[in-house]
C-alpha cells in the first residue's frame, strides 16, 4: 500500500462523502485531513489483515465514524476557538470597519451640533434676536457681565446637553461665557470625530492591506503544506525504488539478496577482488537518512 | 431537559476531545494514527475519524503543530504526520486541567449525593 494510492469503490465513496462533509475547512486542511483518513483506512486494514480495496462502506464507516459528522468536527466542539477559555474576536479588518461605520454616525452629529451652538453662542451674545420654533419663547441674550449659574460644561458630553439648551430650556438665560464653553467643546468635538474618522479610514486601508498580505502568505502556506505532502509521497517512492534496484544489483553481482539490516534500503553492492576470489562489499550511502 | 442521551455523549465528547488530544501529545509528539487510536479506545471519540479534523483545528488554532516524516526504517511502509504541541497550547492545556479539576469534582460530588440517596452537601 502506497501513499496517495486509491483504495477500494466503497472507501472511495466514504472519502468524497467525507470530502463533502469537510467543505468549511480550507483547502490545503481540508486535503491534509483526507491524507489522514486515508492512511488510517490503510493501516487500519492491515492491522485487521484486510485488503484495503475489500473494505466495505459499512466497515469504513464503523471504523471512522459517519462522514458527515466530520464536518461538526473541524469547525464546532468544545475546542479554544469555540469555548469560553479564549474568548473570540472579530477579525481585525471587521473590527476597524465598526468604527468607520460609526465614526460617520458621531461625525454626522458633531458636525450640525456645532452649528446649532454657534448660532446659540451668538444668539446668546445679543446679536440676534433668537426665538426657538414651536415654543414662541425666547433665549434671553446675556452680556458678558451676567452671573453665571454654576453648570461648567467640560467635556464632549456637553455638546449634547446643549442641544437641550436651543430646544427645551427656552425660559432659562444662558451667559455668554457658557455659551461660549459650550462652543468650544462642540468645535472640539466635532474635530475630535473627524480625527478619529481619518484615523479610523487609515486602520481600514492597513487592516485591507494586512489582509491582502495575509492570503498571499496563506497561499504560500498552502503551497508548502502541498510540496511537504507530495515531498513526503516522492521519498516514500524513491525508498521502494532504490531498495529494488539494491536488491537487483545484489543478486546480480553478489547471487544474493541485499542485506536486510541496512535500514535505509540503499546499499550498493561493490565487487571486490580478493586473492581468494571475490568478496561482496554493501556500501550504503544514506545510512544517516 | 435531558432527552438525547446520544446527543449528550457526543457534547460531552466534544468538549474534552482536545484537550484529551493536547495531553496525549503533550506527551511527545504522535502521529495522527496514534492519537485517533488512543483516543477512540479511551472512548473519547466515537468514531477514529473524528479526530483528523479536530487537529485540523488545533493546528489551525495554533495549539499544535505538524510535519510529516518518510516512512520509518522498520518497514512502516507510509509517511506518518507528527503533531507536537505549541506555547499556546501548553497554556491551552493548562487551563483546561484547572477548570476541569473545579468542574469534576462539583460534578461528582453532585452525582455521588443524588445516586446515594442523599441531598448534595452543599457546606463542602
């Protein structure tokens, strides 16, 4: 029994039912899996001292399981990825788009929250006479001298309890030194969201190319797992080969059989010419092998 | 409510499949053969199948890693695919015998209580 060599109709069927089942793992683990499967069939088979080829659907089948439940196998169970032990995280690229998705959002409010208060400051500062629809009361302007009532607006936060101030707390004055707080924090604000905008733009175009750079790494990962598999079925072929040919040039200069304790299968017999006549020398050059 | 007594086997055999898999590699590493025996007669698993894409998926988790080695010289005859475990996988491992420890003894603590008859001792 060869690696990679085909086994019986039935195995056969198990394997592409298997295949089928396997369909959410990527390629190149997906082709590992069925090496494996395939060689645990033929070993399996030897160890029962059945012929692989012989072997029913049935018998593959209570051996190895149902085909379909592999599937459940590679992608669900109580593995790290799917248990509580790692917790999982959205792919870095998902996580960036979040933000520029909602960046927009807080840049869309900030923006003609800004506006609002500006017009509100200088409403406040007795330039116009600023009357708030749907209420017929007014904003009382406040001149620079006017106690101020206490409230500090401070943070971004304040740019929203200023959309209060311009639409339902139309009979309390607002000085013209807290208009003007309130001002500056929302024109901060709103440079704050289109910074983190821009910023958040830059995550994207990175986590993008990140991603472009990964699957040209995972391509030539799935060529290397590809050449290790084929490497592997290459030199297991070369070993047959070279312990025929040692055992054809053996009987042929030697009348015997090549020795068969040389573990590499690769000695080469040499005939040396001795005063009695001649002698067989095995040299085997991959003995480290 | 229990009724799939199967589909509770099967959940149950999920859950501590890979971590069964990283203590036997722990070990040294195998090859895939290896562990799908060792596990299956350990009831682990159900079917020997199961366990290919299950290291699948812990190599792709990167818990373990893998290499396939030319047949050995005592006439094995098929290359064989070595896993061996990671750093991450180490820890993984370490984790899960913690919470497991924690786990089964509540458990069968609870089950010993109840199949004896008696309440669980809850001041323990």
């Amino acid at each position: 029994m060869r690696h990679g060599e085909p086994l019986g109709p039935d195995t056969e069927r198990y394997l592409a039912e298997a295949e089928a089942a396997l369909g959410e793992l990527p390629p190149h683990a997906r082709a590992e899996v069925l090496a494996e499967l395939r060689d645990h069939i033929a070993r399996w088979g030897e160890e029962q001292g059945r012929a692989p080829e012989d072997l029913t659907y049935a018998e593959v089948e209570a051996e190895l399981g149902p085909p379909e439940a592999l599937g459940t196998w590679a992608v669900e169970g109580g593995g790290p990825t799917s248990g509580p032990l790692v917790p999982a995280l959205p792919p870095p690229g998902r996580r960036v788009a979040g933000l520029v998705r909602w960046s927009w959002v807080a840049a869309a409010a900030a923006v003609p929250l800004a506006a609002v208060v500006s017009v509100l400051v200088y409403a406040s500062a007795g330039h116009l006479p600023f009357h708030v629809a749907g209420t017929g009361s007014a904003v009382h302007a406040a001149g620079p001298s006017r106690p101020s009532d206490g409230r500090a607006f401070s943070s971004s936060a304040a740019a929203a309890q200023s959309a209060t101030v311009g639409t339902s707390t139309t009979d309390r004055a607002v000085s013209a030194a807290q208009a003007l707080e309130i001002h500056r924090t929302s024109t901060e604000l709103a440079q704050w969201t289109l910074q983190e905008r821009s910023v958040a733009a830059q995550l994207a175009s990175l986590a993008a190319q990140q991603q472009a750079a990964s699957q040209g790494a995972q391509a030539l990962e799935d060529r290397r797992v590809q050449l290790q598999t084929e490497m592997a079925q290459v030199s297991a072929q070369r070993q047959a080969m070279a312990r025929v040919l040692a055992d054809q040039g053996a009987r042929t200069l030697c009348g015997q059989p090549a020795p068969v304790a040389d573990p590499s299968g690769t000695a080469v017999p040499v005939v040396v010419q001795v005063h009695s006549g001649t002698m067989c020398i095995w040299t085997a050059p991959q003995l480290n092998h | 409510m229990v009724t799939e007594h199967s589909s509770v086997a099967t959940q149950l055999r999920k859950g501590v499949a890979p971590y069964c898999a990283l203590a036997l590699i722990a070990e040294g590493p195998r090859y895939g053969y290896e562990l799908s025996r060792a596990l299956a007669e350990a009831g682990v698993v159900a079917g020997s199948g199961s366990v290919y894409p299950l290291l699948a998926r812990l190599q792709a988790d990167g818990l373990v890693t893998s290499v396939w080695q030319p047949p050995p010289a005592d006439g094995g005859g098929l290359p064989r695919k070595y896993y061996a475990l990671t750093e991450a996988g180490d820890s993984a491992l370490v984790d899960f015998r913690r919470h497991w420890t924690q786990l089964s003894t509540g458990v069968e603590r609870l089950l010993g209580a109840t199949a004896a008859g008696g309440r669980p001792d809850a001041s323990r």
